[in-house]
C-alpha cells in the first residue's frame, strides 16, 4: 500500500512539474548532499539529480531526489548498506520535500532573504512535517536555493544495527544547493 501511495505521489509530482509551465520556476540540475559525522567514521555522499519547482502565484513548491542517485560513500560496500539495508530504495526508491513558503515573497524583484519552507519531507516511506530555512537570490528569471538541516535517522524510521552505531551519525546533515529557471 505505502509503495502504491509512494508511486502515485512520484507520478503525480512528476506530472505536476511538466503541466505547470506558466511562470513556475523549475530546477533540473540541483545538488544534495548528506554527511554523517560518527565517532568512528565520517560519511558523505551527494546526488547531483534534485528535481524541483515553485509555483510564485501559490508560494509551494515541490523537491525529489533519487535514492540510488547517491555516490561518493568511503567504500562500494557502504554504498551497498546505505541502499538496500538502511534507505531500502528498492521500496522507497525516493525523497519528496514538498509544502508551501511561509514568507510572503515578491518573485519580480531581485533580492536575497532567508525563508521558511513548511512542508512533508518523506524519506524511507515516513512522512514527516518539517520547517526548514534556506537562503534565496532573486535575480531576473532565476532562484538560487541554498539551505542546510539535520534529520534524525529515527523520525524517518532508519534503523542502526548496535554493531555499526559509532559508525554512523544518529542524526545527518543535508545540505541543499539549486538553481530554479522561471519557465514561460
């Protein structure tokens, strides 16, 4: 059920982005990386597919990012436990952040702020209601959105092996990198 939900979430998010070309802002080439900062390893990994869009008119947006889409792990076999035992991006093949901006921002005028997104991030099938700030620019018909936040592996329910738990960070630092293009 949870996988039927998650595909008609993707596909719909999917079919959102191409429908809604009338003055959204679309980002094909977005970056995310994540670190893991243990007391016996550091771990970091990033994907360079995040996908998103801003709908100005509505203040939402929308953000997906393939899970296997992850590289840069210390080693082959971490790459391997980060996929199949820890994410399971067999059955939750991505991560959607999707909500609405809660300051009121004039997208015509070029400018850099700090802003709030609240909305549901779903990792590992948990969805989870979150606000989160991140630094625009404004310029013309481009947005760049950077941002950094921490998620805790337990609300999304990731669960550690005791064996590797000073291996890997209870909780991970993601940070976000994106440029947005207004479409016409």
């Amino acid at each position: 059920m949870k996988r039927t939900l998650l595909l008609v979430g993707i596909c719909w998010l999917s079919t959102w982005m191409h429908a809604q070309d009338n003055g959204n802002y679309k980002c094909q080439d977005g970056s995310i990386v994540f670190a893991s900062s243990a007391p016996l390893e550091k771990i970091s990994a990033k994907s360079t597919e995040l996908r998103g869009i801003i709908d100005p008119a509505k203040m939402t947006f929308a953000w997906v990012v393939k899970i296997n889409s992850f590289e840069g792990f210390n080693s082959p076999l971490q790459k391997e436990h980060f996929r199949e035992n820890y994410l399971e991006s067999t059955k939750f093949p991505t991560a959607v952040f999707q909500g609405k901006i809660i300051e009121d921002v004039d997208f015509s005028t070029s400018q850099k702020r700090t802003i709030r997104a609240k909305g549901k991030l779903n990792i590992h099938g948990v969805e989870k209601e979150r606000i989160i700030k991140v630094d625009i620019e404004i310029q013309g018909n481009t947005i760049v959105v950077k941002g950094n936040f921490t998620v805790p592996l337990s609300d999304h329910a990731i669960n550690i092996p005791k064996i590797v738990n000073q291996k890997i960070a209870e909780e991970v630092e993601v940070t976000v990198s994106a440029k947005l293009v207004k479409s016409n």
